[in-house]
C-alpha cells in the first residue's frame, strides 16, 4: 500500500476509535431511556469479587453500550440497515408494514395464558360464581395479527381467544376481529384509536344486549399532537409523529369519572395534564386501579363492570353511552381482595376485555 | 473481553494503540504483555493466574530442555551433515553453542530429557483436560455406569486454555526437538504465549513465526493500514455476518412448521456462521498483529470452495491441522506403518480434533466424520487416475511428501503445507487460491469439479450438523427435518425472505469473488485511487454499522411498562 493513502487510512481509524472513546468519556450521560422505559446502567462498582468473577467488565460494557454517544442515531443506522439494504422485515421483533410499526408477537404464550386465567378464574371464584351477572369475554386484536394474512409468522389468535374464553366459565365470548383493521391502531403505538372504535363498541354492546353506540355524526373530535408512540422509539424506524384524535360531544360531556384511588373526579380526557412521553394517558388519566364512569343522561338503569388494561380506557367512555355506569377494575394495579370494599357484583353486565399484547405477558397481572 | 465489544473497540484498543505508539521500542513488549494480561484478566477474571502458571511452566520446560541448547546445536549438526542448513545460519548456531559450551559442559542426558518433556505434557495437558474434559468424563462414566459415580465439577472454561496450552506444547516440544533454541527473556515469552490478538481465538501461533518480530520489528503506516483493514474486514465479518446468520439459524430453529428447504438453508447458515465467525477472529488477530508489527499466519483460505476434503482442511483452521500434524499425526508413525495404523491414526487425529473444538461426544463425532471422509478419499485417491499424483499425498492427506522427510516436519516441502507462514503475502495482496497449482482439484476444468465442489459441500454442512447441536436426538432431530419434511412451509418462506440478502451475500463472501474483484480494480492507476476511496468508505461504514449493532446490543425494552 503506497504511503499517503497508508497514513490517511492510519489516522482515520485511530482517530474514529478515540473520537468514540473521548466523546464516550466526557459527554454527560442520561439516566433513563425514554425508548425502551428504564434506567440506564451505572457504573459498575470495582471490588475484587466483582474483578475477579468478570462482572464488572461485563457491567462496564453494558455501560457504555446505554450510554454511547449518539445512541439512538446508531440504533436508527442498525434498523436502516436492516431494512433497506439487508431487506429483513424485522428490527429487534418490529416490523414496518404500510407505515405501522408493529411488534411481531410470534407465538401464544401459553404459560402466561395460564397464568392470566388463574387470576381471572380467582376473580369469577370470589365475586361472580354466585353472582346473578352476565359474563362476557373479548381479546383485542394486537397489530401483528392483521399480518397473518401477509404471510408474517404470528401466533395463532384463535388459539388465543379460546384459551381466554376457557378461562373464564360461563362467560359469552365477543369476537373483535371482524370489527377491527390495522388502520384503527396508531403507526408508532400499540394501542387503538378512539376515533375508529365504533364499530368495536357496536360489536361488544350488542353482544351484551345494550344499545348500540350513537352515530359517529353525534361527535366531535378533538386533535392532541403531536403524538408519539412507544413502538416508534423502540423499533428505531425512522417516523412521523402522529396525533391522537378524540371523540367528545353528547352524553361524553357530561360523563363523571370517579377515581378510586384518590377518591377524586378527573376528566375523560386530559391533554394538558398527560404525560407527553405516553399521551396515551390523556384518556381516563391512564394507569388507574378502579375508576367508575357515570352517566347522568344514561337512557338504561344497566351498569357494566369491565376487567381492563390499558385498551379500556379509550373504548370505555364509548361504551358508557349505553349504560348507567361503568366500572374500570385494571388488575394490574389492584389486588382481587381489595375489589370488595369498593363495589359489590350484583345485576351487571361484566366484560373481561384484554388486549392479546397483555395476555401473551401477563406477568404484571397481580396475584 | 472480545474484539466486538465496545469495551475492546473504543477503549481497549485506542488506549493501548496510544501507549504503544508512545512507548519506546524497548518498552514495547512489556506493554503488548500488560495490556494482553488485563484483556485476559477482563474476560476470565481469576484464570488469568492459571494462564500465567502455563507460562511460567513453558517458559522454565523451554529452558531446561534448552540448557546449553545441546538439542538443538545436535540437531543443526545432523541437519547440516544432510545439508539442509544453510551455511551461515549453521556457522551463527555453532558460535552460539561453542561460547555456552565454553560456560558449561553441563547437559542433559536424553532420559532426563525425555522424562521432563513427559512431565510438562503431562502437567499441560493435565490442565487442560481438567479444566475441559472433566465433566463430559464425569457425565460420560455417569451415562455409561447408570448412576451418580462421578459429581460434574461445573467448572467455567477459561477462556483461550485450548489455544494458548497448544503453543506452549509446540514450543516446549519444538525445543526438546531441538527446533530452535529456548527463549530466554520472560517477557518476550510471555508476551508471545499471551498476546491479545490471537489468545483467545486463535490462530495457534508457532513461536519460530513470531521470534524475530519479539525481538525486534520495524513498524510503518503501511503495515498499520493494512492491519486497520484486516482488522475491519474481520470485525465486519463476526458483527455484520456471522451474527446474522446465526439470527437465522436461531430463528429457523425455532418454526413451527419446519420445512426441508429451510432446514438445509439452516444448516448451510450454520455451516458459514462457524466460518465468518471463526475466519473473522482470525482476520481480527491477524489485522492486529500487523498493527503491532507481527505477521500472524493465516488460518483460513475460502475453505468453502474446496474440491475435496483433504483441500477443505488445508484451507480450514490451518493452523490447528498443521499442529496436529506435526504434534500428533506423524509423531504416532503417519501413513508409514501400515494402511490399518495409518487409518488408526487418522482416527485418532481426527477424533481428537474434533475434541479440541469442544467438550462433547458431538465434537468427537464432527472430527471423526471428517477423519472417515479423509481415509475413503485417501483410499479412492489411490485408485483412481487423479491418484496417480505424489502417491504419498494421496494416501496421507496430513503427511508431506516422504517418510524421510516427515520425520521432520519443519523440513517437508510440501508447496500447500509447508511455506513459512511469514513469507505469506497479505491476504488482500494474496493470489487468488483458485488460481493455485493443486493437482488434484485445479486441472480439471470447473464443469467437471464442479460436482466435486458441491459434494464437499454438501458433506461439510451435514458435518457441521454434529458441531451444532450438543446431543444426537437434537442432531437427528435436524437431519430429519433435512430429509423427511416437507418440502416448503409459509414460515420458510417468510424466513428465507427475510434473510436473502444476509444468506446470498455470506455465500458470495466466502468464495474469492470480491477478492478477485478487488485485484481487477486495483490493476490500474484509476483504479487504486477508487480503491482509495473505497478502503475509507468501507473502514467508515464498516465501523459505524458494528458500533451500531453492539449500542444495539444492549437494547432491553420494558415493553409491558404500567401505563
């Protein structure tokens, strides 16, 4: 190799692996990851054991991998890469489709299927064995199922829902796959769009012998942007922040939501008081135990109780235009014994309502 | 600590490329061994004192056997009575061993000899048959006894004991055999046994490639650049290659609905993840080396486009086949006693090889297919009119040329086996293998080896089944997917899709194409400029993506957070 080229090719590396290094040294480090929801690494601690057993060198390459310069942008370069050049689909489980992001959710998780039934045939044990409720069960949809039939391997959601429906005895079981397509969930979020539930509600209240929800006329919707959901970050596509729409006007209006927990009235919706990292939020507050949605325009003396994650909170104001009350119980949030001291279970329509997303990792389900 | 790592890359290696360009030559060595024993210590921890015990073992066996070097001065002395030394080489051996003789007359008997060479082979490979046999005998005596005889220890590996135990044994036995003469400086042993690049991956270095550059060696951008290409060429073949590929192996074993085609597909995968995996490493070691001013010998040679089995292991891990070639193979006798010992030893050899690789019967069993391919081609070999080449060749696929000459092994000429290593050119700079004179798979044209190739092939990724899986009921689980599933599934489909790219392009990389291609644009004055430019946006491109791959390494979503 001729000289010139030699010292340039030389210097190049040397330098672009001490400009890492110094810059790695000397910029300010995060301590959270807004993308992937946790704590970044700190520095490991020196100790012997930790030196002699390799943990703190394998804690200090964990460090520096959270806290390289320009993380992100090299985590955009890996799933560019992949994409465009490599052609793969897939970005560390996400996959771009017609401009969603979607986790592939590849398989049944049949251990947490079971685990999620116990806690729910707990529940059907201590409230609703002997209650005079009418039970009903429905999985929502999560994206990768709308895959299936592009020959993506996802699981088989029909599995799926039959495992759930068995789970809990004497439920109807409402399918929603036929009320729902990819474009009814957002490009960079796992979750549904309210503005799109319509026929999802019509489908759940007439399985339940409510009434069928108002016209999509009968609303207004109002825009929160911009909006940028969890799967974006995560799958580190290259996106275009969204907005959430939502639906006020009629009985919405007047609704009263009462949190248990604080023993507080909150607002259906909350834009300025969302957590903009997860504006999800803005419906119903977002992770809450036990809230209760009242209508006082209710044409029904019915009250609905729903079992829910976090899917609920956008379908459930929905669902209230149909029912005196109804009742968000998150058993993520909420130990079963606790139920008791703020409602009993008598005369109500009860709706397990999950997302597959949820029961394929029930593991925050409390015991 | 692992090449790609960044710990290694942008720690590591900047900080200990700084100190070594700043620290005289004289100091050169010393830093090589400080930053080598802290790279060993960073993966292994507390191994790293039983690496320094093997060293300091090797080191004091070398001097022993090496006292006064009588071995070695008698061995010269035979040597130039047969004429194979030249003049001046032996003229310099004779002045050394004549002023040690003038200090001493003090030599050991060839008993003592021999007694302390078994002591060290047995204390060496005591270790490492301790440290990485001792379950699979405990749960092999367990399977076969039916019960608890024997408690598994669970002992980690320490890391590199395979590679860095091998060159302590060539030293130490090169020395007995009076080879070359017993280092005497620590350092510059130590520094040998231990150098970072290639201890824990390999290749197996013999210490006559690299004795001249420990005590001295010139140091120039060129061979700094060409080693920073090396070095990149490797890291992007482990990070942006092999890693894909084995993504595909592990996704492709975990369908639900196997078909034959992805399970071939899968296996082949397997079959170029070891090599861009393996050949990677030693691209790294190699690049390194060069950096710090050492030529490391190849390891491997586009393997993957052999004509035979016997050309597969000349061109695959060269240089654990030379070692047991020279340590093992012809030491037990080679092809000269016999066609029963002969195939006995090729057994042997091979079963051990295949052993080296790893501790369980499947690696046993890897070797040894490879070992009954290499008999039945020797034996075909003779049979046949290709056979009517070097007879020796054709029967001993591991031999060199004749009996007399095998008996020592740094003297056989054998043209494919037997170049020093160092003289080798750069592999960028290196002829096209294909190009290479073998008479046995390069006279005929490519219409008619072409089936030769395929079957090599074939053979290799059915043979590499055995490497991948640790029990037979996983392997066997394989070769029926292989054999009797279905022909195709809508999972395959999806899968092979999604990894075309990675798959074409790894197989067009393991053949010389791109080499050869390289060598066509650099043939003219335009064409060097290009390659210029080229090499910059390829060390760029190649260093971002690998960084962006590893940053990514630590992606760890808490996907199901209490929103």
């Amino acid at each position: 190799m001729k000289k010139i080229p030699s010292i340039l090719i030389s210097i190049l590396f040397t330098l672009i692996l001490m400009l890492g290094s110094i810059l790695l040294l000397i910029l300010p480090k995060e301590t959270y990851s807004e993308a992937e929801r946790r704590p970044l690494s700190t520095p490991p601690s020196v100790s012997l054991d930790t030196l002699l057993d390799g943990r703190f060198f394998s804690e200090l390459d964990t460090y520096m991998a959270d806290h390289f310069p320009g993380r992100e942008f090299f985590r955009m370069m890996k799933a560019v890469w992949q994409k465009d050049v490599l052609k793969e689909w897939e970005n560390n489980g996400y996959v771009l489709f017609e401009g969603s992001i979607i986790k592939l959710e590849k398989q049944v998780n049949t251990a947490s299927l079971a685990y999620a039934g116990e806690r729910f045939q707990a529940v059907y044990e201590q409230y609703l064995k002997n209650s005079d409720c009418r039970l009903y069960a429905a999985v929502i949809p999560d994206k990768s199922f709308f895959l299936s039939a592009e020959g993506f391997p996802v699981m088989d959601f029909s599995d799926m829902e039959n495992r759930f429906a068995d789970s809990i005895p004497g439920a109807e079981y409402i399918s929603l796959k036929d009320s729902l397509t990819l474009e009814d969930y957002y490009r960079t979020d796992s979750h549904w769009r309210q503005d799109r539930l319509l026929p999802a509600a019509e489908t759940l209240l007439l399985a339940m012998g409510a009434a069928a929800p108002e016209e999509e006329s009968a609303f207004q919707i109002e825009t929160y942007a911009p909006f940028t959901g969890v799967y974006a970050k995560q799958a580190a596509f290259p996106y275009e922040p969204e907005s959430i729409q939502y639906l006020t006007g009629t009985y919405l209006d007047q609704l009263e939501v009462r949190d248990y927990d604080t023993s507080t009235v909150i607002p259906v919706y909350d834009p300025e008081n969302c957590d903009p990292r997860d504006a999800y939020t803005l419906f119903l507050g977002g992770a809450k135990a036990f809230l209760r949605l009242e209508n006082p325009n209710a044409k029904t003396d019915r009250n609905l109780v729903v079992f829910r994650d976090s899917f609920g909170s956008s379908i459930a104001p929905l669902l209230a235009g149909s029912y005196r009350s109804v009742t968000l119980i998150d058993l993520r949030y909420i130990s079963r014994d606790f139920i008791r001291r703020y409602m009993r279970f008598t005369n109500q329509d009860v709706l397990f309502l999950y997302s597959a997303t949820l029961l394929n990792n029930s593991q925050g389900l409390i015991e | 600590m692992v090449f790609s790592s960044l710990l290694f890359l942008y720690l590591f290696l900047p900080a200990t490329l700084l100190l070594y360009i700043l620290m005289p030559d004289k100091g050169k060595n010393l830093l090589l061994l400080a930053a080598s024993l802290v790279f060993y210590f960073a993966g292994s921890g507390r191994y790293l004192f039983l690496m320094l015990g093997m060293i300091l073992l090797s080191y004091l066996a070398g001097r022993w056997l090496g006292q006064e070097d009588r071995g070695f001065s008698a061995a010269k002395e035979e040597k130039e009575d047969r004429g194979l030394v030249a003049t001046k080489e032996a003229q310099e051996d004779r002045s050394l061993v004549a002023a040690k003789d003038a200090k001493s007359d003090v030599a050991l008997s060839p008993q003592y000899r021999k007694i302390t060479l078994a002591v060290f082979l047995l204390i060496a490979l005591g270790l490492l048959g301790f440290f990485k046999y001792a379950d699979l005998v405990a749960d092999t005596i367990n399977a076969v006894g039916g019960g608890k005889i024997l408690r598994p220890l669970h002992l980690a590996l320490p890391i590199g004991i395979s590679f860095y135990s091998f060159q302590c044994i060539s030293y130490v036995v090169d020395v007995y055999r009076g080879t070359y003469p017993a280092e005497r400086n620590l350092i510059r042993f130590a520094t040998y046994v231990s150098f970072f690049p290639q201890l824990i991956a390999g290749p197996i270095v013999r210490y006559d490639a690299v004795k001249d550059a420990l005590k001295a060696r010139k140091h120039s951008f060129e061979n700094y650049s060409a080693g920073v290409i090396r070095f990149t060429i490797g890291l992007g073949k482990k990070v942006l290659v092999a890693d894909r590929l084995f993504a595909f192996c592990t996704a492709a074993a975990a369908v639900r609905e196997p078909s034959a085609v992805l399970a071939w597909a899968e296996s082949a995968a397997y079959l170029l993840y070891v090599y861009f995996d393996f050949s990677g490493y030693s691209d790294m070691a190699i690049g390194l080396g060069k950096c710090f001013g050492f030529d490391i010998p190849e390891n491997f040679n586009y393997p993957l486009i052999s004509g035979s089995i016997r050309e597969f292991w000349r061109r695959w891990h060269i240089s654990l086949g030379s070692w047991f070639r020279d340590y093992v193979y012809i030491p037990m006798g080679g092809s000269r006693e016999g066609r029963v010992r002969h195939i006995r030893n090729l057994l042997i050899v091979w079963g051990l090889t295949g052993l080296w690789h790893g501790a369980g019967w499947n690696f046993a069993l890897w070797g040894l297919s490879f070992g009954v391919l290499l008999c039945l081609e020797a034996s075909l070999g003779e049979k046949s009119s290709l056979g009517s080449r070097d007879s020796m060749e054709g029967k001993d696929p591991m031999a060199g040329k004749n009996s007399r000459e095998r008996k020592d092994p740094l003297e056989r000429k054998d043209p494919l086996e037997r170049k020093d290593p160092l003289e080798r050119k750069d592999p960028l700079e290196r002829k096209d293998p294909l190009e290479r004179k073998d008479p046995l798979e390069r006279t005929n044209p490519l219409g008619e080896t072409l089936p030769r190739h395929l079957g090599v092939l074939i053979a290799a990724i059915l043979i590499f089944v055995w490497f991948r899986f640790p029990s037979f009921e996983l392997a066997l689980n394989q070769f029926g997917k292989m054999f009797t599933a279905p022909l195709w599934s809508s999972e395959s489909a999806y899968l092979l899709k999604n990894s075309v790219v990675t798959l074409l392009a790894s197989a067009i990389g393991a053949t010389p194409l791109l080499h050869k291609a390289w060598d066509a644009i650099t043939k003219t004055r335009a064409g060097r400029m290009l390659s210029l430019v080229l090499s910059v946006c390829f060390l760029v491109a190649v260093l971002i993506l690998v960084t962006a791959y590893l940053v990514d390494g630590s992606f760890s979503p808490f996907l199901y957070f209490r929103f």
